[in-house]
C-alpha cells in the first residue's frame, strides 16, 4: 500500500510514468495499471483485488484436532503415535498435513515421551523385580 501511495502522490504532483517508474525502480506498466486503478475507483482501487483459487482444505480446528488427539493414548498396540496413525484417527486430515502441523510447532513424535505404556504383559512383576533390586 506504501507504496502504491507513493505513485499516486508523485502523480499528483504531475509526474510521468516513466520518471514514477525509473524513481521507484518500478516497470513502466506496473505504474500504470496503479495509476489507472485509482483513477477509476480512488483509494479502493490501491487495495489487493480477491485472488482466485482453491479455497483452504484445513483450518485452525483442524490444527486443534491433530495437537488434541496426540495428549491421547495410541491406539492398542502401538507405543507412540506416528503421522499415519494421527491422519488415519481423524480420518479427514492427510498424512502431509498431520506432519505440516507437527513442523509448524517443532513437534517430534520420535522423541515425544508416550508415558511408558509397555506391550509386554508381564511388565509389572518384571518392573517390580527390578525395583527390589
């Protein structure tokens, strides 16, 4: 907006396209089409139009449903979660998002701690054996 403003003020005070473009280091025809922009619909037409596109498949609750589900317990028979198992517990959310989400946050599942759940079910005689010790 700074400076779409600068072309229109150095406009105003008469100055061509091309001295505006070779001042702000600017192609002629980008100084064009903002000068012509506010010619026809003033300080509305300084302002980004709406960009075409796909619009966005995840949101922030999304990001909420992933980090919520990993203070979860894993499914039986896994210690830890892993991207596919996250994705595949929500059911709607990718692989890629899941660990999109994980890297924006600087989450490691490899090193995320999962409590000591052990698969072995003799655990508790075999860890009290070893306390006595």
């Amino acid at each position: 907006m700074v400076l779409r403003a600068r072309i229109i003020l150095m406009a105003a005070e008469g100055g061509k396209t091309k001295d505006i473009a070779q001042a702000l280091t600017l192609l002629n025809a980008t100084v064009s089409k903002w000068r012509t922009r506010f010619t026809q619909r003033r300080i509305e037409g300084l302002r980004d139009e709406a960009q075409s596109g796909k619009p966005p498949t995840y949101d922030s609750e999304t990001e909420k449903r992933v980090l919520a589900l990993l203070d979860e317990l894993p499914p039986r028979g896994y210690a830890t979660w892993n991207g596919r198992l996250v994705s595949g517990a929500l059911g709607d959310v990718s692989d890629d998002q899941v660990w999109r989400i994980l890297r924006r946050h600087g989450i490691c599942l490899a090193r995320r701690k999962s409590g000591g759940i052990s698969k072995d079910p003799n655990f508790s005689a075999k860890a009290a054996d070893v306390v006595a010790l």
